[in-house]
C-alpha cells in the first residue's frame, strides 16, 4: 500500500544531489524598527541546506545514532530522503507515494525512525526504516480513517513516559483531529480512534501546519509533565493548548507577543526527544527552551523563544541576517542544544538563491 489510493501521472523527479551545507556565524544584527530584541543566541549566516535540489516544503530531520535522517516533500510531490548527507533519493525508493502536505519523521521506537504523511485520500499513513543506509523502508500502512485531514499530521512524544505517541491532524471543519498510538511489537498501535479538539478554530492556512508543532514539555505550572500543542487560529494569531499525560485539556490561550501568521507553525524543544526530564535533572534546562517559527505578514520567516517549557516566549523578531521569505511553513529541527530553522525559499522576494531551494540556518 502507499499513501496514495489512485495512480498519479510520475512527474520528472527534482534532482537530488543535496549536500549539508551551513555557513559560518553571521556577525551583523538585524533590529526590527520599533520594536525591543531580546538578547540574541549566536546564529548562522542563511545557507543552502538543499545544494541543487526543489521542494514543496521545508525539510524536516532526526538524528538517531549519530546518523541523520532527512525528508521533505519534493516538487513532484514525492516524499525525498537523504541518509546522513548522502544523496536525495524518494523514499524507500517509491515514486508513486504522493502528498500535497509536508511530512513529518521522528525516532520512534527508540533507535528507529517513523515518516507519517497525509495521503492523497484525506488520511494519515507511516511508513518505519528497516535500514537507513539502504534507503530500506516498510510498505506504507494506514491510521485508522476518520482524520478528515486537510494538512500534515503533528506527531510527537506522549509525555506519559509510555513509549505512546499522540497524533494530530487538521480536519475539515478546520478543527484538530488527534489520536494516541502505542508501541506494540515496534509498531503503532491505535488506542481508541480519532477525537476532536472542540476549542481549536483553525486559519484558512490550516493545510500549511508543519513541523513539530507540538511538544512534550515538564510543565512548572502544573508541576507535572504535560504535551503542548501549537497552532495558527482563525484570526491568524498563534494559540497554545496544554493536555496532561492523560489527554486532559487544561490550558487554550494566545501565546504573548501578538504574532501574526500567514502559515501554520513548526515548533520544537531542546534536549532528549523521547524522554520529558523533570527538574533537578541533567538537561532539563535545555528541555525548557523552546522556539516557536512561521511565515509572517511580510513573507518572512519569524520566531519568538521560551525558557519555561512554552508558557510565555520572549518576542517574536525575525531571525539575525538577511529577512528570509518563504513560500510555506519553516520547520524546525532541535538537537541537544541548538534548533536548525529551514524554509522553502521565495526567490521572487529575493533572489539570494533559486526558488523552492532549501535554506537553513543554525541558533544555538
């Protein structure tokens, strides 16, 4: 099975000899007229993460082991892979494995990388790597129906601790569809079907939602260890809902700043991403920052940081360097210290680099 339940026309494939590439730190600071900066983080210069090659969205990665695994949705369409900063290829090498969302990929179980896409019916499916290097993956294997998804699933670790994952999808009512999925025999396993967050009203981007866009978070306000999910409302500012490990709302409210968004959001936290550390820990400081990052009214990539776990953030400002336009969605990647902001770049904006190449950049 793949994602795609009736035969599409092949398009000429986007080349796909990528190399990693990010540039050195950039050393002028650009200030947003009117309006206060926080302390900066040190960042990299924008660089082309994509070499030659075209996406539809940006590219979205994990590293497990050491290696890296990077995936994004090419301009044909087709859902491309690139091992530890080989060459592109379409993933587990199957050109008929249509999305019109972007993908997203996380290590699940431990040791083991997951893509889940929205396919071309509406529905969310994963496909698990047997063999990185290889490009070797499981044939595609469908959720449950019932998502009505319009977008890109959201996937993340429960913070239950469990080994479960939770699962959310933008349906048609512009509403979030979510489901929970534990491990069973290294596979996921639904538990119950598909539920409907009742209070969240989507924006009419709401097909453009990418990224991390929710995390597992110890939440000081609760003392307790909490999922939090953001998202672009219906008045395009950016809203947070906080769940206990249990599934239980206890927090809807509009994250401070008053950003605007004109895409959905990635968001993503520092540190470990399968285990949520509690206070007192090693690494749980890194675990409370978190950046948040969209397309903005400009065009241009924004982002706004916390260091509580996502309840308040310091402002939203564009990142240091060149303003980067963006056709969609950025993505941000987190390692155990830094994020890697990457975005599908508008080269009618600004030439810098060609349209639709993948550009990135390093804040530590």
């Amino acid at each position: 099975m793949n994602p795609t339940p009736t035969p599409t026309p092949t398009p000429t494939p986007t080349r796909h000899a990528w190399q990693a590439t990010i540039t050195a730190l950039l050393a002028t600071l650009f200030l947003l007229t009117g309006t206060t900066t926080p302390a900066q983080a040190a960042e990299t210069a924008w660089g082309n993460w994509g070499d030659n090659a075209r996406a539809n969205s940006a590219a979205q990665s994990v590293i497990i082991a050491g290696a890296s695994y990077d995936i994004t949705r090419g301009t044909d369409n087709n859902i491309w892979f690139r091992y530890n900063g080989g060459a592109w290829r379409p993933l587990g090498g199957d050109l008929s494995s249509r999305t019109t969302s972007p993908p997203r990929i996380l290590e699940w179980p431990r040791g083991r990388a997951i893509v889940f896409v929205r396919g071309m019916d509406g529905e969310i499916w994963y496909t698990q790597v047997n063999s990185g290097s290889a490009n070797f993956w499981t044939s595609w294997s469908r959720l449950p129906g019932g998502s009505q998804s319009i977008g890109a699933p959201l996937v993340g670790h429960s913070p239950s601790g469990l080994g479960t994952l939770f699962v959310e999808a933008p349906n048609a009512n512009r509403r979030i569809s979510y489901m929970l999925l534990q491990n069973t025999n290294g596979a996921p396993d639904p538990v119950g079907g598909w539920s409907v967050t009742p209070y969240a009203l989507l924006s009419s981007d709401a097909n453009d939602l990418n990224g991390d866009g929710q995390i597992a978070v110890y939440g000081t306000e609760r003392f307790e260890r909490v999922l939090r999910s953001f998202w672009t409302g219906a008045d395009n500012h950016v809203y947070s809902v906080t769940r206990t490990a249990s599934g239980m709302v206890t927090n809807i409210s509009e994250v401070n700043g008053g950003g605007v968004c004109r895409s959905g959001l990635s968001a993503a936290r520092l540190g470990n991403q399968t285990t949520v550390l509690t206070p007192g820990q090693a690494g749980y400081e890194n675990q409370q920052r978190v950046m948040i990052a969209c397309r903005g009214n400009d065009g241009t990539v924004w982002e706004t940081t916390s260091s509580d776990g996502g309840r308040t953030f310091d402002g939203w400002r564009r990142p240091i360097g060149t303003p980067a336009p963006t056709h969609s969605a950025p993505s941000i990647i987190p390692t155990a210290t830094s994020w890697t902001l990457t975005l599908r770049w508008n080269a009618t904006a600004s030439s810098a680099w060609p349209d639709n190449s993948i550009i990135a950049k390093r804040i530590n």
